[in-house]
C-alpha cells in the first residue's frame, strides 16, 4: 500500500478500515483455509483445500462489519447465487456460500494466475530502456476474452459493476483471462455519498453514471474495462493522483479532465485506431459510447488483424514507460504546470500548436 490510502479499493469517511483477522489454518464447512492470496475492500482471500472432494479452492471471506448496511446477507446470498449460476470458461466459478456469525465466504474456483495489476508490475520491473508493457497482442487477446464474458453476462442480466486489474486474473501458460467477483459489487460497493463522506469502490475504474449512483447497465463495465485498457497500454492510468473522492466527484460530473488524456496524447508509439477504440468505451456520456459489449467486441476483431500486422512489422516503438501523469492533453484541461491545451512532452507538434513539442526532460528512471 504505502500511501495512506488506497486507490483502488478503498473505504474512506465513516468506515474506518481496520486490520482484518487472520483466519489460516480454520476449516469452514468442507474447507480448510491455508494461505491468504490478497487483501480487498471487504475481505480477504484464501488459498485453501477443500476436504470433502480434496482439491485446491479459492475462498474469499467477507466479514459483515465490512458490508454496507443497506444489503442484508439475505440479499447477498442472493446476489451470490446469480453469479453462482453465471457459467462461463473465463468467469470463476462459485462453488459454495456459507455464513458464520462475523463474516460471510465463498468457496470457488482456484485461479493459477496473477492479477493484472501483479502483471503490469511484473512488466515494470524489466530493466531499463526496455521497460515492457503487455504487447499489443496480448491485450487483444486479453480484450477478446473479456469483451466476450461481458456480452454473455451481459444478456444474462448481470452487470459486474467493478472491473478494475484485481479483478481480472491474467494464466500466462495459456493467455487466459479470469473474471473475478461478478455481480458482487452490487452487494457491497456503494460509491460515493456526499451527505456521509463515505465512499466504497474503486474510484480509478468507476463509471461516471455510477459515481453519481445512478441505475447501471452494462455500458458501466465498458467505461471501467476502457480505464484498465488504457492503463495496461500505457503503464499508468492517465488521471491526476488526488483524493479519491476528488476522483469521484470529477467522474459522477463528467468533468473534461477526468483524464489527462487519451492513449496517443500519452504516447505517439501508440496506434492511432488502438487509442481510439479505447477512447470511445471511455466517453463521458454512455450513449457515446459502444451500444454494448457486442460491438465494442466486433469493433475489437476488426481492428485486430491491422494491429497485430503493425506489431509484427515492428513497425511500433518498444512501449517503454513515460513519466506518468505528465501533464493535460485534453483541450481547455487545465492544470498546474502546463497551459490549457498543450501536448505532453514527447509529443511532436502539430503545426500551428504552441506546446512544448519534444521533450528534452531527464530519461524517465523508475515507476
Ligand atoms: N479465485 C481466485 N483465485 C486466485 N486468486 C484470487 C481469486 N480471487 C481473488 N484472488 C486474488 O486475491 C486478491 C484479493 O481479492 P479481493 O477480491 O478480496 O480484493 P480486490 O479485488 O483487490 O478488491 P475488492 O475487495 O474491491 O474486490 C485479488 O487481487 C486476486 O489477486
Ligand atoms: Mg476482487
């Protein structure tokens, strides 16, 4: 964590976040838990053996202190035996649900994986000048199995509601994706209240029609699907870095600068069409966006051979990380540093643009 709050799952406000007890070694009904994978909001995560039929489960404990008031277990149950009946070969699969007096879990599919955020650090962490980012084709395929377990889940009627890279577990043996947590949001992550300070969710990813609380359909998990797209194409999420109920209130008003600007704005070695299609599951208002996940889909499988023959040619730069949150680039975006309008360093200018043009700044040393 590090920072004193975090960003991507957080509770702030009213909900004091507290250390949350350490089940190892306790047996739940036919399971006995033996490992915590990770720490979300609600919960904690399990690697854990089921007895009864001996093999290795996943369990996710979500303790009631955690849950908002507003949804009873009853309803949780319910919401779990949804997404327990949401079959799908890249949707982990809900085995069981139990209650115990302080908390509630699931026990499900175990995922030989590492989630996209793990992933994106993994790529970090190659030295210097090749700092690597997932390849263009990679996320295509990544895209492709995504954008179908939205359309599928989508018909069914179930909105995911927090896509964000914890949710999306990444098997590289065979570049196969894992939809975590389907539906469950619903149940627990109410975004932002004004009146009570209290926000829970996932400001990064969240939708602005969610940010103010409104009714969602699947349009919501396109929006948050585009902000993990564009953070895995650049390295970083191109927003400023403020509260996070500063993120919200910028999202749930569509304000311009809810990013500092798209993918291509960031980094010219992005393809022009790759930072478009991204761009357009990402507008502010979702009847600009793709109708559905369908269409964002056949829009993805359209582009794909183009981008994939791009990659190949090496006709692309290596994507190499540039100095996150560098500056506005969406027009009359205005922020400390940088006039209104201008392009980020790196960026050549078009003619007749007054912006810094490249950048002559230090190399870029670190994430
Ligand atoms: N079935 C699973 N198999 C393997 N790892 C899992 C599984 N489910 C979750 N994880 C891992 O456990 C971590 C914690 O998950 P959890 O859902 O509790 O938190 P989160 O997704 O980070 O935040 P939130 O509580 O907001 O959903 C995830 O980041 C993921 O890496
Ligand atoms: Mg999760």
């Amino acid at each position: 964590m590090g920072a004193a709050f975090r960003l991507n799952a957080i509770i702030v406000g009213m909900t004091q976040s507290r250390a949350l007890p350490d089940l190892t070694g306790q047996t739940l009904g036919t399971v006995t838990l033996l490992q915590k994978i990770g720490e979300g909001s609600m919960g904690v995560v399990y690697r854990a053996f089921q007895n009864t039929l001996s093999r290795p489960v996943a369990v996710k404990v979500v303790f009631r202190n955690k849950l908002n008031k507003l949804f009873t277990p009853e309803r949780f149950r319910q919401e779990a035996e949804v997404v327990a009946n949401l079959l799908h070969s890249n949707i982990i699969t809900i085995f069981e649900f139990g209650e115990q007096p302080d908390f509630m879990y699931f026990v499900m599919q175990l995922v030989d994986g590492i989630s996209l955020s793990q992933w994106l650090k993994q790529k970090k962490k190659h030295p210097l000048p090749r700092k690597r980012l997932p390849s263009l084709d990679d996320m295509i395929h990544l895209a492709d199995q995504v954008l179908e377990v939205l359309s599928f889940a989508h018909k069914e009627g179930v909105v995911h509601r927090d896509i964000k890279p914890e949710n999306l577990l990444w098997i590289e043996r065979n570049r196969k994706v894992m939809v975590a947590d389907f539906g469950l949001a619903a149940v627990y992550h109410t975004i932002y209240d004004e009146e009570k300070a209290f926000i829970l969710g996932s400001p990064l990813y969240v939708s602005p029609e969610q940010a103010r609380g409104e009714a969602v359909d699947g349009r919501a998990d396109l929006f948050s699907f585009g902000c993990v797209l564009l953070e895995l194409t650049l390295g970083f999420l191109p927003v400023k870095v403020e509260r996070p109920e500063r993120i919200f209130q910028t999202r749930a008003k569509e304000s311009p600068d809810m990013f500092t600007g798209m993918a291509h704005d960031h980094s010219p070695a992005v393809p022009r069409i790759w930072s478009e299609f991204i761009a357009r599951s990402l507008q502010a208002k979702r009847e600009q966006r793709f109708t559905g996940a369908e269409q964002m889909l056949a829009q993805l499988r359209n582009l794909a051979p183009g981008l994939r023959a791009l990659e190949a040619a090496g006709a692309l730069e290596p994507p190499v990380f540039p100095p996150p949150y560098n500056g506005p680039t969406l027009p009359g975006a205005n922020f400390p540093g940088r006039p209104a309008g201008t392009v980020p360093p790196g960026q050549p200018k078009k003619p007749g643009e007054t912006g810094p043009g490249p950048s002559t700044g230090p190399a870029f040393t670190g994430s």
